[in-house]
C-alpha cells in the first residue's frame, strides 16, 4: 500500500477506510482498507471500472457518506467530524453533474453562488470568467436540460467551481461526453492547477486520462492496486510491451492468436498492428505463433498505463472466472461477402423541430462489423432503434435482411440479436430465469431450447452464477448475460448498442473477442460506442456528430483523413476532434 | 400454433416470476387491499351508534321520563348532558359535545294527559347534512313508536293510517352490507390496475421492452401475455375479498357464484384493457403510477360505491356509462344481496365487455406506435 | 446533525444563511413554475376535484323512483298518491298488481314500493287504522332510510289534510319538530365541499412535497446540494416554504370556489380559516417531509404518501363518515389523522362560525401533530446519502 504516514499538508488524506453497503439481502465491500494521499496542487486521477468504489470514495471525501472503518481528512479537516466545514469549502461535482434540468444555465450558478455565498458584488466578474472559461457565455438563458453533454459537463464544472475552492473532487466528470468536450475539460482543470494552485481529485473509467494526470490512484472491486505517477505505475510493464504486424493476416485473426499464445498477457488491435503484453521481456514467438504468416513483424513498443492495468487485474484474476478462451478459431480468411444485409438510405428522424438522425446513409455487408461512433446525443441509439423496428423513421428508407422490421413479420425479428444499452435484463430474475425467457421468446423450446441454454451457460461461464438474481451481478457478467440472450437463437445479425460502456478492460477484451469469432462464422454485427478506440476492432465504422455522419470508412482511412506532418499517427481519437473541429470550422464559414 | 401458446405461456410465466419477486409489487399487490378492506370494513358506515345527544327536559311528569328513557335505550343514542336552561343549548352544539339536544317543553307530561298534541323539539348540528337528516329519522322513529304505546295504553284515536315498513335484501339496512360487495370492485380495480398500469412503463423504462419488442414475438401475443397476470391476480385477489366479506363479515350471498364470476371476469377484461393503455402510454412507471391514480378516483367516485349515481347531474350521469365499476358494482350488489339471476344482469355485463375490447385493441395499437 | 454550525468558512459573506435560504426559494419557484405537474397538483386538482365533488357527489336523494300499488283505487287513495306526485323527492309511478311492481324493483327500475291494500278504504274508518306498505331496496341502506324518512313526510302531509278536510283531529300525542342547525335545508354539497378541502391541502402538503424531494434525490441533484454549506434544516425550509405559499394558493382557489361557485356559507371569519389552514399545510407538509426521508425514489414516495395521507384524509377524517360511529380501535386512529382536526375546523367555520371551542382544542392538536412530524423530520434528516 502506498505510504499511510502521509506527506504534510495533503489535500486528501485517507487512511484505512472501509465501506459496506447493504443491497438487496448482499452485503457489499465497496471499499476495503483503502489508504492514500492527494497531494496539494496537481491532479490526482482515481481510476478503476464501474463498480470499483470510485464514487463511494468520492463521497466519503465530500462527508456525504460515513466510513465503517478508517477516517478521511480533507485539507486538514477531519470529515466524519466536521462535515459542513469541509462542505463549505470543497468544490465538488457529482456524478451527472448535479444541474437542475429546468432551471438555466444563469439560474443554475445563481443557485450555487447563493448556496455557497459568493458576496453578490463578486458575482459578475467569478460569473464572466466561469461562462467564458466554460463556452457557456452566449447561452446564460438556455435551459440547463437543453445543454448537449458537453455544456452540461462544464455548466456542472463551473458550478461546482463558482467560488474558487481549494480542493476541486470531480467525479466521473467525462463519463458519455465526445472527446472534444473531454479536452476542453482537461484544460479547464490544467487552468485552475496552473493559476489557482488548485488540488484536483478526478475519477474516472477511462484508462486513457491516467496519463493526463500527474498522479494515479487505481482502484477495482474495492481494492486499491496502485498509487503512483503515471510513470512509475507504467514501469512494471516496461520493455514487456510490442507491436506485431502481419500485413498477409487479418489483423482481428492475428489478434485471436496473439491473445491464445503463451506468455501473452494482453493482446489488443490497435490501428494496423496488435499490441502485445508480455510476461517476460521476451517478444511473441512469430514462428509457433504464426507459422503461415511471412511477413510478421513483431518491435518493442512504449508500455501505457492501460498494460499495467490489464497485468494487475489479470494476476488478480483466477482462471475459471473468465469463460473459456479455445473458442472457435477465428478464420484466416475474413467471411465476409459482398451480400448488402443493411441499408440505410437517407435516414431521418425528428423529434419536434429537433432532427435526432437527419440524412444518414450507410450499407453493411454480410460478415461485417460495422460501428458507429459517436458521443452520447450524437444519434447512434436513435438509428439503432430505427434499424430494429423500435421507432418509426421520419424520412428516408432502411432495410435489414431484406425486411424493415418495423413492417415485418415474427420470422424477419427472429433473424436478429439485439443487447441495447444498460444491458436491459430482467433485474429480479435470476441468470436461468432470464435466459429461459429469451429462448422461449425466440421459439426455442425443449431440447433444443435446453440445449441453447446449457450452450450460454458454458460458453459464457454463467454455470456458477445461473440462480443468481441478474440485478446483483457485476458489470462484466451482466454484459456477458444480456450478449448471451441476444445469441440464443444463433442470429445472423446482431446489433449492441453501447456493449462495453462501464465494463473493466478484461472483459471489454473477452467481449471483442467474441465478436471477433462470431464475425468470422459470418455473423454480421453492428455495434456503437463511444469508446474511440474500439472502433479499431470494427471493419469499417462512421462517425456521428450531431445526427449526422461526419465521414465513413476503414478505421485505417479515417485516421489517415486526420493526418498532418505533426501528427503522422494520430489516433481514433486524434481523427475524431481534428474531424470535428474542420467541420465546425466549415460550418462556420458557411 | 403451440409455439404461440407456450411464448405466451412463458411471458407469463416471467411476469409473475418479476412481479412475486420484486418487494415492491409484493408490498403494493398486498398491504394496501388488506388495510383499504379493514378501513372501509369498519370505517366506512352511514349507520349512527352512539351519536351524543343532550336532553333538556323541563317537564317532570312520567311521561317525559318514559320518553327520555327510550331515547336512552336506543343503541343509536349515547346522553352526554342533561340540561337545565335554554341558554346552555348553543355552546354544547357549537362545540360538538352534542350532535343533537331534544328539548321536553314544560307542558308534556300535560299536553299528553289532556288529549292534545305535545310537542317535541329536536335541535340537530347540520354540519355534516347527512348525519343530520339520519339523527332525525332515528328520532323519529323512536317517537312513532311511543306514540304507539301511548295510544294503545291510554286507548287514544290512532291516525287512521299509518306505515309498515319492510326493507327488501337488507332488512336491518345496514351500510356495512351496501359497501362491502363495493369493496370487492375496489379493491380489484386498484390491485388490477397498479398490477397493468405498471407492467409496460416497467419495461420500458429498464429498456426491456425494447427486447421484448425484438423478439419474434407479435404485439398480441406481448399482449396477451401481459394482460393474463392481471386477470389472474385479480381473480385470486377479488375471491380472496368475496371469502373476507362473505365469511369474516357476515354480507350474505344470495346469488350464483357463477354469476359473479362472469361479471368478476368481464369487469377484469375492462380493468386489465384500461390498466394495458395507461401502461403503454407512459413512460415512466411514476406515468403508468399517476394515470392509474387519476383514472381511478373518478372511476371510484362516479361509480356509485358511495353516493347513488341517480343523485348525480345528468351529464355527469352520462359521463358514468362509460365506467366500468358502474355496472361492476351493480353486478356486485345484485348478486350478492339480491340474489339477481343473470338474465337481469346482462344490461351490466355487455358494455364491460365492450370497454375491455376496446381498450385491450388501443394498448396493443400503442405498444407499437408509442415508442418515444 | 446536532452539532455544526454553520461556520464561518462555509459563509464568507455576511448573511449566508439567509442568501443559501433566498437561493433555494428561488430555484424552488422557477422550478415550480416550469414543471406543470406541480401547478397541475397545486391547482388544477383542486379544481376538477371540486367540480367532481362538488356537483357530481351528492348524498341527497331526489326523484327517486318509487312504486305506488293501489289495488283498489277510491277517492282516499287518490289523495294519498297526490301527495307524492308533487313531491319533489319522488318520481312516481303507477302500478296494478304488488308483482309488477316488485319486478321492477328487481330489475332496478324502482327503489321502493308504496302499496295500498285493497281494504284501505275499509279500514280506514276501523279504530286500529290501516297499514300503509313501505317495501324499500335496502341495499343501498342510506338511501333506504332517507326514502322511508321521506315517504313519512308525505305521510304526515296527508294526514294533516285528511284531517282538516274531514274536519277530525287524529293527531300524533307527539309531534316532532326539528329545527337543523348551519344546514337548515340539510345540502350535502356545505359540508361535502369544506370536507373536500382538507383532502386537496393533504395532497398538495404531502403527496407533492414527497414526490418533489424524491425527485432530487433520483435526478443526483440532492448529492450537490448536500457538498454545499447548507445545513440540513436549511434544506427542510428550503423546501418547506415556497411548497407552503403555493399550497395557501390552492387553498384560496378552493375556498373562491366554496363561497362563489358552490354557494357555501362562510359564517366564520375568513382569517381563522386561513390560520387553522397554514397550520394544517404545515402538518400535511411534515408528513410528506418524513416521508420523503424514507422513500428515496417517487414511485415508493407517491404509494406511501397515498396510504398514509390521502386515504386516511378521506376516510377517517370525519369528512364522509362519521368517525363516531365507527368502531373503537378505529377511533383511535383517527387521532393520529391530521385531517380530522381540520375537517372538524373546516366544517365548523364555514357553518357555524368561530366556535372557539372547537376551533382551538382542533388547533391545539394541528399546531402538536405539527411539531412532532417536523421534529421527526429534523432527526431522521441526515445530510448523508445513507
């Protein structure tokens, strides 16, 4: 554990705690002996999955919740003690943002400058600076609801910042918000460290903002694994991480093998190569690994943050937990043909005089795995619900299978899989219940509905789980779940809106995994995300922002759409703002 | 064919299993039809016990003793004073000590004796105008009756007619036996309507619905599935209520059981078709929770549980015939304390039906045309 | 929360207490403002509730449909039917034989029978007199009793005329004479309608204001509030006032409506009702205060609110039934009811006056109800999420 002998004059000192919470009949651990520092003046990220005891912490800081064990001290004060002192002087936002919906953009920081007693004549210049800072300044009388996510994010922000604190807790503040708001966040907060000598404690699921922060405090199941810098928690994995390339295989096949070789930790496509963690500092052995592949090529590359995450978790994990990996082989050859299954022509949908999807067009051949991309309120799940019958498009015309399954009959449905958002199971049945349902839903009854049954509870691991309640299942088993129901009745097309949002990388990497096979058995998939960069699993993919699509392509043309002498391998991510930002610039100018 | 029968079955089967799991649904489908019947059981009686009443006798003589001695006797009649001057008569009514004081004039006892009518005067609160009207029925009927024995004792002339009273199904009128067959409507309107109201608003706003809507399933057969939980709850908990009236209260049931379980199953048919469309137009279950809430108090108010419809202006009269628990409750009664034979009943029974279908068609037109 | 407070780091300004407090009120209103649901509750219920009740309920019965069987009709008979005919309580009509007549009442279509046997006449000169037969449906009891008070009425009429025309007395040896005080003309509507107002201030008070803070806790907006300075009691007040100002808004629309659409006497003073008013709105609002302490989301919020304000206001209030008839335990629990001390006020000042034993041994009870759900209130708010 890191140091609980505290450097002097920590924003944050926790030391010990434990959390238990009740729920449901189950006792839960959110928290257990967690000990750590937040120190004065830079960015602490608290990172880890849902689930992890992030937001418990958060709130054991903020005096909202007590510890069963240990005792938190903020900025010197101890919490469970003098709650309202430190309330009165954090500024804290949580979860959601903490905005009053109905009230607007001016209304809502009146309110919180009241609470927080901002004198009335500081108000206009703290008001000007929070409202330029934020982007906000021409949108003072909108109402707070009408924000997209990303104004909401910095209205919540500017809230929570209205009198200037001296400890900023942010919690899940980029959660669903496209990755041009997340950077001008990040700066927002860069700007109260540098001028205001600010301490920020920010939590997180994205793996990828650890290296924006100048120290990292990783948690999972209640645990804390690591404390760092960025760096130092990068070390155990340097000189273990390489890139392998093999221009004559598909790359989602030279990931199946590289993932199933020995020694490989952790096995992830990324952009034209796949990137190795290894146990050792040896590199793969091309030669056993990929016998028929002549052009493999396999280089050391710079360890990250999420490498370290993925080696603790996996020495944490037993091997029964995670379903069998001799899955079927993913084909060498791809599956795909150039049989069109779903076509989108014009597609538009309106709600009032707010057009949600306006004029998407877009094919997906069979075999494919086609993403949509795009921040929450970009139009993915409305397009979605449009391609499953679920809402009934204001223009244009779909077809999926043949069929639009909104005219269709039982049979065209019985041709799909669908996992939307949420993983929407049934909560208070148990794992068997459920998938006993959906398989009489598909038709499937007897034998072979047993049969399918016995199938999802091996090859998904839930044997062990099966007379769990669903509601009280962790993330991971919830997803593996609900993408089991959608497959019980082996469809030939399968949609999942938003499948990995939450999960831990463990199974987000299970789950693409899966993909990967089902793709090669010739399954066509359509998935959204708003997790740029697993749009490198996807065959082809487009982007959506604001409704519409921005460009569409292999995720290898998209990048290379955003390259620029500075910038010679931009990631999805990089591509996705620099896509962004030339066509606000256009729609400027227009 | 049969896949159809065994999806439905299954749909229902999952129904039950996530409405009999959930504490909530178990909470609301059990603790507020028990508290509701034991309130409206004992709580709910137009019949006075006890009423506190003063007596102000200013007469002496035997016969106003034997008078205020019959108002004593009388269970209806509780004497909390006795008064001596008129001036105390205002304060004990005002303040509520009395509900009602009977003034015995000073010349009573001599009146009576000398062949000429004596008056009595009974001053009555009107605050509450119902109690009041009641409290001078049951006053008057002890003083018809003393007039009686004082004609026949002192062979005084009778008026040459008077009343013969029989009450026809409920002899002892008693309120108890007019409001608990009600009751039995009620309370399988509520647990219906809360059980269907948010069946489909559930769904929906866990996300399920959407995979439901996915599935090869047809929205009839969602439909169907749907609506059978409700009837069978309601059947189970409408006989639990007939068992409770019938053997815990003592309400008699003098006609066939077959005949109120048609009417307990069509009035079912309209409840579940009303409960489906409020469902599948909320979206959220608090929706699906107030809809329910604002169908149902008029639905209980214009339905003639309390206050006959007959009373009622003749549009708000019209505006009843499209009630269900109208013509339910007119089953009910029949049934239970005239013993109706069904024949008389299909007046009832028709536009229930006619509601159900109706309804039931909407729900399933909207389950797939509300989707947003 | 019994120590803390606020301290001079949460406020740097001066009046902090009272900006956090203007602050709240103020996000309170607009919010008010901009969610119909919550005027709809404040305003529109009372409104169509009223309506509903006020013409649509009614426990006086008139036109009843009654039967008159006279078997042997003669000059006698004719008078006695007359009689009814006028009556406005009656729609009469005529039928031969006692079994068509009890069809009908079979079938619903009369609600009590009149007969006049064919020796009336005849017995109508004999000492003992003759029977006049009142069969009445006694399903509905209340109605039956008020149709066999009412046929006793025109019984008396034509006696008295039969007596002055014959020039005979056969008067009662006791005749009663009833005097109803407040009501004289005994409308249901002045009582149902002051009734009614305590059931519209019950959910206003407690099914609104639990909604309303379950609400902030299911949106996440409770959690900032709860990180800022404000103190638990702040919060309470917060929410305690703009809910009462609107509740005392919908009051006066029910009581415009009493006086001026329904035409109910106010003979009391107009202050003191508002006065046992806002002492009741602050009890209905303590109710749905604690409530929402318990039921952190609307849909659990809402059931119990229901269960344990609106139903009981309706029922063991007094406002309908008479709570003593009712059976002992009952009455018990009718004490805890914050309702029966209103509608007892209620009643009392829009139809006697200001009786001010009623008025304040009700208040008393109100003003003590009052402080015990505030005070349970207070202790049971935590400025926690647990």
């Amino acid at each position: 554990m890191a140091d609980a002998s505290s450097p002097r004059g920590a924003a944050l000192q926790a030391t010990s705690l434990c959390k238990r919470f009740r729920a449901g009949g189950r006792e839960v651990q959110a928290l257990r002996d967690v000990s750590f520092s937040v120190k004065p003046g830079i960015v602490t990220g608290l990172i880890g999955p849902d689930g992890a005891g992030k937001t418990t912490l958060m709130r054991l800081a903020a005096g909202l919740l007590m510890p069963d064990q240990g005792r938190i001290e903020v900025l010197g004060m101890d919490v469970a003690r003098q709650p309202l002192q430190v309330q009165g002087t954090i500024g804290y936002m949580p979860q959601r943002f903490g905005l009053y919906e109905d009230l607007t953009v001016q209304e809502n920081l009146d309110l919180y400058a009241d609470l927080q007693g901002v004198s009335p004549a500081a108000r206009s210049d703290r008001y000007d600076e929070l409202l330029h800072m934020a982007g906000l300044a021409p949108f003072t009388d909108r109402l707070a609801g009408k924000l997209s996510g990303g104004m909401k994010q910095k209205l919540g922000l500017a809230c929570a910042l209205v009198r200037q604190p001296p400890l900023l807790m942010l919690d899940e503040p980029t959660v669903g918000v496209d990755p041009v708001s997340r950077r001008e966040l990040w700066d927002i907060v860069y700007r109260m460290v540098e001028q205001h000598g600010t301490s920020v404690l920010l939590s997180t699921a994205y793996l990828d903002e650890a290296e924006r922060c100048s120290e990292v405090v990783v948690l999972h199941d209640g645990d804390l694994l690591d404390q760092g810098t960025p760096d130092t928690l990068r070390e155990p994995v340097r000189g273990r991480t390489f890139a392998v390339t093999a221009a004559d295989l598909p790359k989602r096949a030279l990931q199946a093998r590289l993932a199933r070789a020995d020694g490989v930790i952790d096995a992830l496509v990324q952009g034209d190569h796949v990137r190795v963690v290894m146990e050792d500092d040896t590199p793969p052995d091309l030669e056993a690994v990929l016998p028929e592949a002549k052009q493999a090529r396999v280089e050391p590359a710079p360890p990250r943050f999420e490498d370290a995450f993925v080696d603790l978790l996996k020495a944490r994990t037993q091997p029964d937990e995670t379903p069998r990996s001799d899955a079927a082989e993913v084909p060498l050859e791809p599956a795909q043909s150039d049989h069109v299954v779903i076509e989108v022509q014009d597609l538009q949908r309106r709600f009032g005089s707010f057009y949600a999807v306006r004029n998407v067009s877009f094919a997906v051949k069979e075999g494919e795995v086609f993403g949509l991309l795009g921040a929450n309120g970009a139009g993915k799940s409305t397009t979605f619900r449009m391609l499953c019958g679920l809402l009934p498009p204001s223009g244009g015309t779909l077809r999926v299978a043949g069929a639009d399954l909104r005219t269709a009959g039982a049979e065209a449905r019985a041709r799909i899989g669908y996992m939307s958002q949420k993983f929407s199971l049934y909560g208070n049945l148990s794992v068997a219940e459920n998938l006993r349902f959906f398989s009489s839903a598909y038709g499937l009854f007897g034998r072979h509905g047993a049969q399918r049954i016995d199938w999802a509870l091996e090859e998904f691991a839930l044997a062990p789980i099966a007379n769990s309640v669903s509601a009280g299942l962790s993330l991971g088993y919830k997803q593996r779940l609900s993408l089991a129901c959608a497959l019980m009745h082996e469809p030939g097309i399968l949609f999942l809106d938003e499948p990995t949002s939450g999960v831990d990388p463990l199974a987000r990497r299970e789950f693409w995994q899966r993909i990967g096979e089902l793709a090669g058995q010739g399954v066509t998939i359509m998935v959204t995300t708003h997790f740029m960069e697993e749009a490198e699993y996807c065959d082809r993919l487009a982007i959506m922002v604001a409704g519409e699509i921005l460009t569409e392509g292999t995720p290898a043309d998209i990048k290379a759409q955003a390259q620029t002498p500075e910038m010679p391998e931009p990631t999805m991510e990089d591509a996705f703002v620099e896509l962004i930002q030339a066509h606000d610039k256009e729609a400027e100018a227009a | 064919m049969t896949s159809v029968f065994r999806r439905i079955l299954a749909l229902m089967g999952k129904e039950f299993l996530a409405l009999l799991k959930d504490r909530r649904s178990r909470f609301v489908l059990i603790v507020p039809p028990l508290i509701q019947l034991l309130v409206f059981g004992y709580a709910a009686t137009f019949d006075l016990k006890n009423v506190p009443y003063a007596l102000f006798n200013e007469d002496a003589g035997y016969a106003a003793r034997d008078l205020a001695a019959a108002l004593r006797g009388s269970p209806s009649f509780t004497e909390v004073a006795q008064l001596s001057h008129s001036g105390e008569i205002a304060p004990l009514i005002n303040s509520k000590e009395a509900l009602m004081v009977v003034r015995i004039g000073p010349r009573f006892s001599a009146d009576l004796l000398s062949g000429r009518t004596a008056p009595l005067q009974v001053i009555v609160d009107g605050r509450n105008s119902n109690t009041a009207l009641l409290v001078v029925n049951y006053v008057r009927a002890i003083v018809d009756q003393f007039n009686r024995d004082w004609a026949e004792a002192h062979g005084t002339r009778l008026p040459p007619a008077y009343i013969e009273t029989r009450a026809w199904f409920n002899p002892n009128l008693e309120s108890r036996w007019f409001f608990l067959p009600g009751i039995v409507g009620l309370l399988t309107l509520l647990v219906t309507l809360l059980v269907t109201s948010l069946s489909v608003a559930r769904e929906r706003e866990q996300g399920t619905f959407d995979q439901l809507l996915v599935t090869p399933m047809r929205p009839v057969e969602i439909l169907i599935g749907k609506a059978l939980p409700g009837f069978i709850i309601g059947i189970v908990e409408a006989s639990l209520i007939v068992a409770a009236t019938v053997f815990w209260f003592g309400v008699p049931l003098m006609g066939s059981l077959l005949t109120l379980y048609v009417g307990v199953l069509l009035f079912l048919l309209s409840a579940v078709g009303v409960g489906l469309m409020i469902s599948s137009l909320a979206v959220t279950q608090q929706q699906g929770m107030l809809g329910a809430f604002f169908f149902m108090v008029p639905a209980i108010i214009l339905s003639g549980f309390a206050t006959p419809i007959a009373n009622m202006p003749w549009l708000i009269q019209q505006l009843t015939l499209l009630n269900p628990m109208r013509y339910f409750l007119v089953v009910l009664r029949g049934v239970f304390l005239e013993g109706t034979p069904f024949q008389l009943l299909i007046p009832q029974l028709w536009p229930m039906a006619a509601i159900g279908l109706v309804a039931l068609a909407t729900a399933a037109w909207l389950f797939r045309h509300r989707m947003y | 929360m019994s120590e803390a407070p606020p301290t001079p780091a949460a406020a740097p300004s001066g009046g902090g207490a009272s900006m956090r407090l203007r602050g709240l009120m103020r996000k309170e209103f607009l919010q008010i403002m901009r969610d119909p649901s919550s005027i709809a509750i404040a305003f529109l219920m009372p409104l169509v509730l009223l309506l509903l009740f006020g013409y649509g309920v009614s426990l006086d019965a008139k036109n009843i449909p009654i039967a008159l069987v006279v078997e042997q009709p003669s000059a006698d008979t004719a008078s006695f039917t007359a009689s009814f005919q006028g009556s406005r309580y009656f729609r009469p009509s005529r039928y031969n034989d006692l079994q068509q007549a009890e069809a009908a009442m079979m079938a619903g279509r009369v609600d009590a029978i009149v007969v006049l046997r064919q020796d009336f006449e005849r017995q109508l000169q004999q000492a003992g007199g003759t029977p006049i037969q009142l069969i009445v449906n006694g399903v509905d009891a209340n109605t039956a009793r008020i149709v066999m008070g009412y046929v006793e009425g025109a019984w008396g009429t034509w006696l008295q005329q039969t007596a002055r025309l014959s020039g005979q007395s056969f008067d009662a040896p006791v005749s009663l004479t009833q005097r109803v005080w407040f009501n004289s003309e005994l409308e249901s509507r002045n009582y149902l309608v002051p009734g009614l107002i305590a059931v519209i201030m019950t959910l206003i008070g407690a099914l609104l204001t639990a909604m309303v803070m379950a609400r902030e806790w299911e949106r996440g907006t409770m959690e900032a509030l709860l990180v800022t300075p404000l103190a638990m009691r702040e919060v309470i007040l917060g929410k305690l006032l703009p809910y009462f100002i609107l509740g005392m808004g919908g009051l006066a629309l029910s009581v415009s409506m009493a006086i001026w659409l329904f035409e109910v006497p106010l003979r009391g003073s107009l202050w003191v009702l508002f006065v046992a008013s806002a002492l009741f709105l602050i009890t209905a609002l303590g109710m749905g205060l604690l409530i929402s302490t318990v039921a952190k989301n609307q849909f659990v919020a809402g059931q119990i609110a229901i269960i344990t304000t609106f139903l009981p206001a309706f029922l063991l209030s007094g406002f309908i039934f008479d709570i003593g008839s009712m059976p002992v335990v009952v009455q018990a629990i009718t004490h805890i009811v914050a309702a029966r001390y209103y509608v007892a006020i209620l009643q009392t000042v829009f139809l006697a006056g200001d009786v001010w034993s009623v008025i304040l041994p009700n208040a008393g009870a109100l003003v003590v109800l009052a402080a015990v759900f505030l005070g349970l209130t207070r202790r049971n708010a935590r400025k926690r999420l647990e």
